[in-house]
C-alpha cells in the first residue's frame, strides 16, 4: 500500500508514512495498512505533540558569500535570539563535547571556487569543522542520533547535515525543519536544502517539490534566490529534468542564482533534450549563467560544446573564459589542445593556469612540464597538482624540481599529488620532501607516506634536526627493503 501510495502523497502525508513506519518498527506490530486513514492514525500520537522547543542563541551574522540578490535576504531571515532559553543537554563523553562546541558554530560558507582543472568539493556548502568531525576516526566520533533530537535548532541542523552527507535517510524530517526555520541563518536553511539532494531519499523529493512551491514564489516578502536556487539543485538531483517544470520554470527566472541552479539541474540529467532557451542562454547578462550553460554543454556533449567553448574564450569575463578553457580540456580533440598550447603562453596568468590544467586533463605531459618554469607561481602550483597524473619518470623529475620551489604552494602540491602515486613511486619523492623540505611541507609529505608506508610513522616532522636525521636514516634503510622487493603492508 505504502508503495502506491508514495506518487500521490504530499510532503505531510510523507511524513505521516515515516512516523508510522517508526512506530511499527518501535512496537513490533505487523497489522496492514490498507488505506490512508490507518496511516494517519497510527501517527497521530506524533502530530499532537507540540513542535520541537528551540533554543540557544545563533551565531552573530557573517553575511552572505555570494555577492547577488540574495545578501539582503540573508539578514532578514536572522532574528533577535536573545530571549530563547538555552537547554542543551550536558554532553556524556568528551567525544560529545567536542562535536557539541563544532556543531554549535553556525559559520557555513560556499566552497571557494576551484581552479580550473583542479578537483572540485562535493558539496558547495562548507563548514571546516564539521568536515574534521566527518573524517574523526570511529572510535572518536559523537553519537549524532542523540545530537539530532538537540533542542538548539543549530546543533540539530548540522547534525542531520552531517548524518545526511553519510547517506543517513533518518535526518531527512531535521532538515526539512531546518529549512523552513526562518530564525536560522540563511547560509544553514541552504546547507540543509543541498543536504536534501540525496537521491536515494523518496521523502526528499516530495518535500523538495513542496519547498520550492513555499519558497519559490519571488512575490514573497522572504523570498530568498539562494534558498529557491539550492533547493532547485537538490531537485534536480532527484527527479528526471524533462519532467520537472520547477527546472523549467527556473530559466526564466529574473534572478541569475535561479537560473544557475536550474541549468545545473538539467546538467545532471544525461537523458533530458536541453531546452533550446538554456542553450541560448549562453548570451545570458550574468557571466555565472553564461559559464553554466558551457558546464551543462560538455557535460552532455552537446555537438555544438566545443564550438561555443571555442566562442567562450573572447568573453569579456575572465571565469566564463577559464570555464571555456577548462570544457576544452574534457572534450579534447586536435582543435582543443591547438587552442591550449596557444593559451599555455598567454600573457594573464590566471588564463596560463587554466590551460595547463586542461592540458593535462588531455594528457599532453610535455606540455605541462614546460611550463614548471613558469615564472608565476600559479601556474607552477598548477603544475604540480597535476603530477597526479603522470606517474613517470619524467613526472618525478618534475616533482623534485617543484619541491625546491620557493612558494609553499607549489610545494605543498607536489606532496599531494605525489600522495596519489603508487608506493615505489612516491617513497622516494616523499622521503626527500622529510628530508629536505621546511615545514608545513615536510609533515604533510610524512603524512601522505605513513598513509602508503605505515614504517613511516616513526617520523616525528617536528623533532630537532639531529633526531629526524636518524629516523630518516632508519627509514632509508627500511626502503631498501622495500625497492629491493619486500612485502609491505599498505
């Protein structure tokens, strides 16, 4: 029944199906459910019950980090939070009261655009303490059911952000909450809107469509187009962009973050004809439309993708240019790398790391290496995050001479890259990097061999000079045994 019944339910009717669902697991009951009045009934214990008590005062407004619209939006949503009692529950092992002091901290921001090329976040929403709290080891990590149920409307919402990043359907209820919480910031209402762009989750996407038709309405006195155009996003990861009219809809939307949101929707379809009004929108007078519709072209392969990127590169914006730089590295091709090789000498250096990105997005390995000379440190930086890629001999002759470079940049990136390679690879280049490297350079390097070498542990990076040189000799000694063939555990 609960199967039939999901098309047609609304977000309340979700709700209720959830509840019940919870309730039959908690009771052991196995009575059917046949039609909509059982389903209510069995959640009507949950719904009489008075909402959640908020509390704790929020953290002073940061402002917005887009430069749009949206800023204004931002500040009306915060509220005078003064008066709500604060009735957190104490924490019962430090772990707790760790997580408690992160998940407190309401200081979400959008991930800083990436270098063309370079890898980019999973989410655009980020929040440097809680992705420690993701990565803390298991046995060190809070218990975030109970951190859910928190009366601090703050502490909550991040714990259900956090529980949803790790495919946790349980937290969909919280961040539906959170979303419609007009006392939070509005940087956390869009945190916990991508949060809802699982799609595996049949309760996100009833509540989404519901949430865009609430807060999608530009008339509305709170209308805000970074809530409209991160909850778009999340739809579009749900549902079949040819049958959304909320994408639709979206590219004629008078705010560019809308029209954005609703390009990157139909870009994640692969199935769905692009409109022929998102293509011409490469004319768009916001340049983030315009570098939107380039992502969207190459990402499907549109048969026109590489004409317009080609088109993209005399564009009075510089990102829409990187963006066409960084399309002609995936789409490749003779034309593409003959525009790149010409870009590699550009007088912008922004415009030469892009290109060498997208060189080496081909695989062109000699020109990529031309340009580890280059005298800015950009492109040199550039260089070296993209050794990853070129695991060779001549890669790791490349890799020592950028790891005496004299930006800790471009050192730094050499180490990373360097991380990706295979052991009898990487020991060497990281080994010099202990030795020869000053810090933050030299701990990151022990890092990333401990990672492929666990005999590297014994390092200590921040020891007098003396005792590092005795451990590395003890080290180089052991990687005799290694190059010579010894099994070693990864």
């Amino acid at each position: 029944f609960a199967m039939r019944l999901l098309p047609k339910l609304t977000l309340k009717g979700a709700c209720a199906l959830v509840v019940a669902a919870a309730a039959l697991c908690a009771t052991g009951g196995c009575r059917s459910l046949d039609s909509p009045s059982d389903l209510s009934a069995l959640g009507a214990d949950r719904s009489a019950k008075p909402p959640q008590a908020k509390s704790a005062d929020l953290a002073e407004s940061k402002g917005s980090t887009k430069e749009d619209e949206s800023v204004s939006a931002d500040k009306t949503t915060e509220s005078d939070n003064s008066s709500r009692p604060k009735t957190q529950a104490e924490p019962t092992s430090d772990a707790e009261a760790d997580a408690l002091l992160v998940l407190l901290e309401d200081n979400w921001t959008v991930e800083a655009e990436t270098v063309p090329g370079a890898p980019r976040a999973s989410y655009r929403w980020s929040h440097a303490g809680l992705d420690e709290l993701a990565l803390a080891p298991a046995d060190k990590r809070a218990d975030l059911m109970k951190l859910l149920s928190s009366d601090d409307p703050v502490v909550s919402a991040n714990a259900a952000i956090l529980l949803a990043r790790a495919d946790d359907s349980v937290a969909d209820l919280a961040l539906i909450e959170s979303v419609r919480d007009a006392t939070l910031r509005l940087s956390l209402r869009c945190a916990s809107a991508e949060a809802l762009g699982r799609p595996d989750s049949v309760l996100a996407s009833i509540a989404l469509a519901e949430l865009i038709t609430e807060y999608g309405d530009p008339a509305a006195p709170q209308y805000s187009p970074e809530l409209h155009g991160e909850l778009l996003r999340s739809l579009g990861r749900q549902v079949d962009a040819a049958d959304c009219p909320q994408l639709a809809a979206g590219l004629k939307s008078a705010s560019g973050e809308v029209r954005q949101a609703a390009i990157e929707g139909f870009a994640s379809d692969a199935r769905a004809e692009l409109p022929r009004e998102l293509i011409a929108m490469r004319a768009d007078s916001h340049p983030q439309v315009r570098a939107a519709v380039l992502d969207c072209l190459v990402a499907r392969r549109h048969p026109q993708a590489q004409e317009y990127c080609l088109a993209a590169l005399g564009d009075v914006h510089l990102s829409v240019q990187l963006t066409g730089i960084a399309g002609l590295g995936v789409l490749g091709g003779e034309a593409s790398q003959r525009a790149l090789g010409r870009l590699a000498v550009h007088d912008s250096e922004a415009v030469r790391a892009a290109a060498v990105a997208a060189l080496a997005t081909i695989g062109d390995e000699a020109a990529v290496f031309v340009a580890a000379k280059d005298p800015s440190w950009k492109v040199r930086r550039n260089v070296a995050r993209e050794l990853a890629r070129f695991p060779t001999e001549r890669g790791s002759g490349v890799a020592r001479q950028l790891l005496a470079d004299s930006n800790a940049e471009v050192r730094y990136g050499v180490v990373e890259a360097v991380g990706y390679w295979s052991l009898p690879q990487a020991g060497p280049i990281l080994l010099t990097a202990m030795s020869d490297a000053p810090e933050p350079t030299r701990s990151q390097a022990a890092q990333q061999l401990t990672r492929l070498w666990p005999a590297a542990e014994r390092f200590s990076p921040d020891a007098p000079a003396d005792l590092r040189q005795d451990q590395l000799r003890d080290l180089q000694t052991a990687w005799g045994g290694v190059t010579a063939g010894t099994t070693i555990t990864r």
